[in-house]
C-alpha cells in the first residue's frame, strides 16, 4: 500500500497578524510559520519526508484562507514522482479564498520520472476581492543525467471555477506531443504562472501585470519560448518552455517580483528556502 497524507491548512487574521492552524496525519506537514517580510505575510514551507510519490501513493492539501489573510505556500526542494509498478500517485490542492485574501502557491518544481504513473490536481476557489499567484512548473525526466522520460504518463489539472479548467495528459510516449513544435518542441521543461482575482481585474491593472510580464520576458534568453495572455478578466497567464528548470524557475521568480509589486505595492521577499 502506498503512503497516504492529508495536510489541512487555516489561515485567518490575527490583529495584524495572519496565522495558519495546520492539522496533519500521514507524510505531509508544515515545517515552520516565518515572517521575513511582516506580520500580515504568513510563510509556509511545506515538507513531505518520503522525498518522493510513488504509485499508490495519495498526497492531499486542503488550504482555507479567511477574510484578509495572506499565506505564502513554498517547497524545500522538488516534488518528485517516481516509476510506479502499475498504480497511479495522486497528488491534490484544494484551496479556497474569502474576500480579500491573498494566496501564493510557489512550490519548487515537479519532477516526473521514466515510468512514473501520475496526476497532479489544482483546483483554487476565490471569493470577490480574492487574488492569488501561484506557478507550477513540471520537468519530463532528468536530461542533465541521460533520463529521457520515454515511457509513463503524467495528468495535470488546474482550475479556477467557471473561469479557467486545463487538463492535459502528457505520455513519455507520444514523440508527436513532445517534439513538435506545435507541442512542446523538444524542451522537457514547461511551467504555468497564473495572477487570478476572484472578481474582475480593472484593464489598467490587468494590462500592468501583463506589461509587466512580457518585459521580464523580453529580456530573458528564454523570451522566444515564453509568452503573458490574459483570456479571462479574472485572470492573466505566463507560459514557458524550457530545456532546464533553472532558467525557467528565474524567469518566473522575475516576473512574481514585479506582479507582487505592481498589484499589492510588496517586494518581492523570496522565501530563503530557495537560496539553500
């Protein structure tokens, strides 16, 4: 039987102060509540000891967020899913917002390994006056060290109710999706950021975000492979492939920096898990 965690995550306001009341059973757990930047911020370094999703294996995060709390939801290191014998991993977010909360989901990449049976769901709920950041960067195989993901099969699912549903299968098998160029064109690395509101954004700040995300793009070596659309009011999309998940991960963190500026008027703190 594989591993089964449940990590369920509360935030609410405290005075100036958001905090988070985590219950847990199974390999899942908060490592520790920090404020770096200030008392309103809550980060949030998530941790699972295992190191690594397998077959039968079931990982889940229920996320609550009251009225005008802000978490920051990070990873110490890559989500891994190994080669599986027959049994697909799940791993799932639930995450629901009240009015005037503030999410951001940025955990390190997700790693899929040759063989590895997998499926990944996302599904955020945003009250009015809800808005969020959040990115999920997916790397097929590890080309720095000759494995090619040739074989297994990968789901991933991320919605925002009524606004926005993506759900795609990628098969290590199907060269056509891989390699073309109206697929993924060869690169292993793709990675999804997304700036979602729970009512509609006003075009002046709507167009700031995206201004503001194809001219970190523009300057970046991975500018001809990287793109902002916003296809709904609600929300604005960054799109990026790549050959390696270092350049894509700074492409992202540049652009987080200047939509957390441009729309909350905070720097962009970086969680010092990242530099370790």
């Amino acid at each position: 039987m594989g591993w089964h965690g449940r990590l369920d995550l509360r935030y609410r306001r405290d005075g100036d102060r958001s905090v988070v009341h985590d219950r847990h059973s199974g390999p899942l757990r908060v490592l520790a509540s920090l404020y770096p930047e200030a008392p309103g911020v809550c980060h949030n370094v998530l941790v699972h000891p295992p190191g690594g999703i397998v077959g039968g294996d079931v990982l889940a995060i229920d996320a609550e967020l009251a009225a005008h709390s802000h978490a920051l939801i990070t990873t110490p290191g890559a989500t891994r899913f190994y080669r599986s014998a027959g049994e697909t991993a799940l791993q799932t977010l639930d995450a629901r917002l009240a009015d005037g909360a503030r999410l951001e989901w940025l955990p390190l990449e997700t790693i899929c390994h040759r063989g590895a049976l997998a499926e990944n769901r996302m599904r955020f709920e945003l009250a009015p006056g809800a808005e969020a950041i959040g990115w999920d960067v997916l790397a097929l195989g590890l080309p720095a060290s000759g494995e090619a993901f040739d074989g297994g099969r990968f789901t991933q699912h991320i919605e925002l109710p009524g606004i926005w549903l993506e759900r795609g299968t990628i098969d290590g098998s199907d060269s056509l999706l891989l390699d073309s160029p109206l697929g993924w064109a060869g690169q292993r690395v793709m990675a999804t950021m997304w700036f979602a509101a729970g009512s509609a954004l006003a075009e002046p700040r709507r167009d700031a975000l995206l201004d503001a995300a194809r001219e970190v793009c523009a300057g970046h070596p991975l500018q001809r492979s990287a793109g902002s659309t916003s296809p709904h009011a609600e929300l604005v999309l960054l799109r990026v492939l790549a050959p390696r998940v270092e350049p894509a991960m700074a492409l992202l963190v540049a652009v987080w920096r200047r939509w957390r500026e441009a729309a909350w008027g905070l720097c962009g703190c970086a969680p010092r898990v990242w530099q370790t």
